[in-house]
C-alpha cells in the first residue's frame, strides 16, 4: 500500500483511509458497517439518508470519492473526513454509536462553556498537554505562545490579510528570519511526519517557544505601529520582526556555546526522541 494510505482498527474492524488535501478521509462504508454489522452496508447507507433530509440533501458535501485500496485492486470509494465523519455518524441508529454521539454531545456542551468563560478553554488546554506527559513549564509557554499567535493573527485581520495561504507566508517568513527555515523545513529537522496534523510547536523546546513569541510579538508590535497594507508591505514587517528574533537567537546560541534550534521531538514522550543528523552551515542551516 502506498504512504498515503492506511488501515486503521476501529474495534475488530478494519477501517481504510486516505491522505487528501492535507488531511485523512475515512471510508464511509467501512465505519458503517463497524457501528452497524449491516449485512449489505450499500442499502443501509441509502436507508440512513432517507431518514436524514440533511444528509440526503448534502450527501456531496459530507463525502467524496477518492481511490482506496481494495482486495481487488484500486476502486473510488465514498470518503469523508473526520469532521463529516461525526456527522454522518449521528444518523447510525446503533447502540455501538451512541458513545461518539455521547463524546459529540459532551465536546458541544463544553464549548458553550468555554464561550461564557474563556479561561475554561486554557484550563482544558492546560490538562490536555498534562495527560500527554508535557511538563508544567513548558505548557504554560506554550499556551502563552498561542495568546501572542493570536494576538498577530487579529493585527493580521485588521490589515486586511484573511487568506490561510498568506497567514502561512507571513508564518514562514517570521520562522525563516528566526530560526533559518520555514515551518515545513522545521518540520523535517524534527523528523516529524509530513502526513500528520502534529503541530510543529508541540514539539518545540522551551527556547524554542520563546523565540517563536518574540518573533511574532515583534511583528505584531511593529505592525501595530506602522500598520502595513497588502500582503508585501506586512512580508517586510515580517521579516523584521523575525530578525529582531533570529538576532536575540543568535546572541543566545554564542552565549550558552550550542544551537537553540533541537532535532528533537516529543512524539515518544519518556522515550528518546528521534532526531535527524545535524545540517551542514550551523543553527541557520
């Protein structure tokens, strides 16, 4: 099977899965017939949208057909991502539903929470990473770092930038003036997988948090200032921000004798981290 396919367990099932546009999408007749034991999955999917006007209205919007691996070879298969995955699984009337219908349920009532009263949201955050094996100090950098991201996001908004696409320059241009590489170069620095939703910060060291912050804060700080227009004016304000970063960076690396920039990862926690051998030219490879 090729790298962008997988099989996942679901129970004794077997649940296959595809790499599409940046995420997976899961076979929708094989998480049927998980729930259902359905003795021909085809009918009891066309039942299911019968039953739901939704569904039966906006059935291309929940799946799309991608090629998956079958016993006889490649065939399109209704796909849906995770997202639509939930959805469609509210409709499966089957007791072996009802605990992601429950989790589904529990995910909305905490959210309405967290609407009334946002620090909920950093304390579920908080334990979040604690339950991962994160140490207490790193979190609360890291938690800090997602105030200052947002904080940049929101000036980013006001300068009339909104397109992802653009967020993710403006984000490699501060990583680059930084750290020597863009967000997806850092990402294979640290070996992590290039088909996954790992979040590159999450595998960041402390040192490494706190110069991301002081990138983004500085562009922020700046762009505050002199509030750029269009996508080049706030790219220079960008890199400006993360040189005033690399800068503090490099400072940092002669006086402590060593890179800031870490080959580790955290995604065998309490287990030596994988690492990938050193790139030629120093810390600014």
């Amino acid at each position: 099977m090729e790298q962008n396919q997988a099989i996942v367990l679901f129970k004794e099932q077997k649940i296959r899965r595809t790499w599409h546009q940046g995420q997976w999408w899961f076979a929708v007749p094989d998480v049927v017939q998980a729930l259902t034991d359905s003795a021909n999955v085809t009918d009891y999917i066309k039942k299911m949208r019968s039953r739901d006007s939704e569904l039966s209205k906006g059935w291309g919007q929940f799946v799309t057909p991608l090629s998956i691996e079958t016993e006889g070879g490649k065939q399109k298969v209704n796909c849906a991502n995770t997202e639509s995955l939930l959805r469609i699984i509210q409709s499966v009337p089957s007791p072996k539903a009802e605990p992601f219908k429950r989790w589904l349920a529990k995910v909305g009532y905490e959210r309405i929470q967290e609407i009334e009263n946002p620090e909920l949201a950093q304390e579920r955050m908080k334990q979040l990473y604690e339950e991962k094996g994160y140490p207490k100090d790193w979190i609360d950098k890291r938690l800090r770092g997602m105030a200052v991201r947002q904080t940049l996001t929101d000036e980013w908004k006001e300068r009339g930038i909104t397109s992802q696409t653009d967020y993710a320059i403006l984000t490699a241009d501060i990583s680059r003036a930084t750290f020597g590489m863009t967000p997806k170069e850092y990402r294979n620095h640290k070996n992590l997988p290039e088909k996954s939703n790992a979040n590159l910060r999450d595998h960041m060291t402390d040192l490494e948090l706190i110069f991301t912050m002081l990138g983004e804060r500085v562009t922020a700080e700046i762009s505050q200032n002199e509030k750029p227009a269009g996508l080049g004016e706030n790219r220079r304000v960008a890199k400006r921000g993360g040189n005033v970063a690399g800068a503090a960076r490099k400072q940092t690396e002669q006086e402590l004798g060593r890179s800031v920039i870490s080959d580790e990862n955290y995604l065998a926690l309490g287990a030596p981290a994988k690492k990938l051998p050193k790139k030629k030219g120093g810390s600014d490879a």
